[in-house]
C-alpha cells in the first residue's frame, strides 16, 4: 500500500494498458497488487479471470476492471457515485461475482483513474458517453444478459441511459438496481436559486465529508485512506446535476421495470421528494424502502447491506 500511495495519479494512468486480461503470473502493471489490496478488491490468484486497463469515450481515456468467473451467466455492470471510484465497490463486486455474474466497473470520467479535470462535468451526457462505450466493450467480450447497478449518481447515470435508448427499441439491459438515485439532494430547492448567484464567483465549493454509512471503517477509509478522493466539488457539476433534475422531472417516463432501493436515514438526498417523482415517471418501478439505512449503500456495515443486496433483482 506504501508503494502505491508514492505513485501519483498521473504516474498511474500513463502506466495503464489498454483493457485486457490481466495474468496473476506476469501482471502488467506494477502497483496492481498493492491497488487490489488497498480497496479490498479480490485479487489476481482469484478464480475468476480478472482484466483492467483503458478505453476511449468522448476523446477521454476511462479506466475498467472486470472479474468473470468461469461460466458466468451473465454480466453486471456497476456504476459508481459522485466522488467514488471502482474500488470502494468490493462489497458488491464479491456478492455478484457469488452469484456466477462477471462484474464490470469502470471510473466516471474526471474521477478515479479515469482522464478528465477533477471531479468535474459539464452534462451528463459525459457519463452515459462512458457508460456506452463499456456496454460496447461487453457485447463484444462478456456474456449476456447484461444488468445495470448504480450507486447514487451512478443511479441518475442508468436512468439518463434509460430514457435516452429506449425509444429506440434496442435497450441493452435485462434488470436495473439503483441504490439511493441521486435526482435531488437534500435543500435542492435553495440550491436551485443559489448556483445562478454564485457561479460567477466561485470555481468550486469545499468537500465535506458526511455520515453516508453505518460502517465506520468505511467513512474513516475514504476520509483518511482512498487516494482519489477529491477535496472540493466544481460548481459545473452541480449545474449538470441539476440540468439532469430538470430533465427527468419533465420527461415522458418510462415502462421498464427499475428496482430501486432506498433507505429513510439518508441525508444525502431528498428521498422522499425523489420517490414521489419516480413513481410518476417509472409506473412499474419496484421500491424497497431499507429503515434507517444511510446513502452510501453499496458500503453500509453488513446488517443493513445484507437486507440492500437481498433487495436487488436480476
């Protein structure tokens, strides 16, 4: 772990392959280990076949990991939150590689080891570029079906995709499991009024970390220990996540059948308010409401994550 943290991000990207299978004999990149053990990910001598490295969307380079066991029967495809990277998603990644799936992650661009200014987006229409080109990557390479699992963002990000392919009759997902989906965050309607006052004199706000888990282990990792944690949030991305706020609020909706779950101790968003929204806009939505659980809830502590994984539907 030592070794890695010496490593700057910089140095870490330009060392990256183009995405392949990795072999637990030769690995091609020198601080794989050390990153694998570092975020608790499973590691190389795994039963499953493990690959990594880049690819292009939208000119940027965008890191991915994938584990594929040995006759999977299928393909998830996580998508992280706003601030996260691929490796706080060991939790999930184990709990669906037990259930015979290869697991895909990959870092949103401007986050983890993917290119991109810090933290920062323009429109999501960024993410769902990376989104596609990781799809793209899997039909050619793992087994169908394919499931989407967002985390917050990561959640927005799948019904963006959503919204935006299925029209055209050629949706790529079988299932869809949105933990916490940001749409709106807690005083959104302040926000709404503020971001047009502020932006011309602020590049950024402060990062302050809240109580998004019961696991305490996990707030202290990414407050003291995740390398890739930014340390502010540009203001860009609150403009783009509110245009995304606008845009679902007035889009026609949707048929297909989301599962979405949620817990009532989240801080985070304005959960209630969301719910409201995605009934109307997802009528065949399934909810499971999670009592007490926090925001991050792909790593609350085992109790309340065993009840969010058991929520899940493929």
């Amino acid at each position: 772990m030592t070794r890695l943290a010496l490593n700057s991000i910089s140095q870490m990207q330009k060392s990256l392959p183009a995405f392949g299978k990795i072999s637990p004999q030769q690995p091609q990149i020198g601080w794989l280990n050390d990153y694998l053990s570092l975020y608790k990910l499973p590691a190389l001598n795994n039963p499953s076949d493990f690959y990594c490295g880049t690819l292009k969307a939208n000119q940027k380079s965008i890191f991915a990991a994938a584990w594929e066991p040995p006759q999977p029967e299928g393909t998830a495809i996580i998508v992280h939150g706003y601030l996260d990277n691929l490796g706080l998603f060991g939790h999930l990644i184990n709990y669906l590689l037990n259930k015979n799936l290869t697991v895909v992650c990959f870092d949103l661009p401007g986050l983890g080891l993917s290119d991109g200014e810090h933290a920062h987006i323009d429109d999501f229409s960024d993410y769902t570029a990376a989104l596609d080109a990781i799809l793209q990557l899997c039909q050619q390479q793992f087994t169908g079906p394919y499931h989407g699992l967002g985390q917050s963002t990561g959640g927005a990000i799948l019904l963006k995709h959503l919204l935006d392919n299925e029209p055209a009759g050629d949706y790529p997902f079988n299932s869809l499991n949105l933990l916490a989906p940001l749409l709106h965050p807690k005083g959104w309607w302040l926000n709404r009024h503020l971001l047009p006052a502020i932006k011309p004199f602020r590049k950024s706000l402060k990062r302050r970390f809240g109580i998004s888990s019961h696991d305490n282990e996990f707030l202290s990792f990414i407050r003291q220990k995740d390398i890739f944690q930014p340390k502010s949030m540009p203001l860009p991305w609150f403009v783009a996540a509110e245009k995304w706020a606008r845009e679902f609020e007035h889009c026609a909706g949707s048929q297909f059948s989301v599962n979405v779950i949620q817990g009532t101790g989240d801080t985070t968003l304005d959960w209630q308010y969301n719910l409201k929204i995605f009934k109307q806009k997802l009528p065949t939505m399934r909810l499971h409401i999670i009592k007490d659980a926090y925001h991050h809830m792909a790593n609350e502590s085992e109790d309340f994550r065993d009840q969010i994984f058991d929520a899940m539907d493929f």
